[in-house]
C-alpha cells in the first residue's frame, strides 16, 4: 500500500476490501451511519456510547489498529 501512494497510484476498492482493517473500519463506520440515520432526534446518550464504542473497538476511521 505504501509504495502504491508513493508511486502516485491510488488503491481501487476491490484492492482495499482485500485488507482487513480497512474492511472492519468501513464496517463500523456503516454501522454508526445507519444508528445515527434511525435517530428522529439527537440522542447524547447514544453518541456519548458510540464515541465509546469506537474508542474500544481501536480502529481509526482510515483503517489503522490504534491497539
């Protein structure tokens, strides 16, 4: 991945669902889309929780372990 951006190409998304991080945190990232999209109004608690969440999951929202 490194030599492909120092290269000055771009991964396609086949080549990124390849790696694993990077298709976990795509994953989570649906998931808090979707809690967020079902809220008919702003809910602290629930976000208060999914900051939670996404600070003990340990992945960045670019894929990178943070353990």
């Amino acid at each position: 991945m490194l030599e492909m951006t120092q290269a000055g190409r771009e991964m396609t998304d086949d080549e990124l669902k390849v790696l694993h991080t990077i298709a976990e945190g795509w994953d989570i990232q649906w998931k808090v889309f979707f809690l967020l999209a079902d809220c008919k109004e702003r809910n602290l608690d629930l976000i208060k929780g999914l900051r939670y969440n996404l600070r003990e999951a340990a992945i960045s929202n670019i894929g990178v372990n943070l353990a």
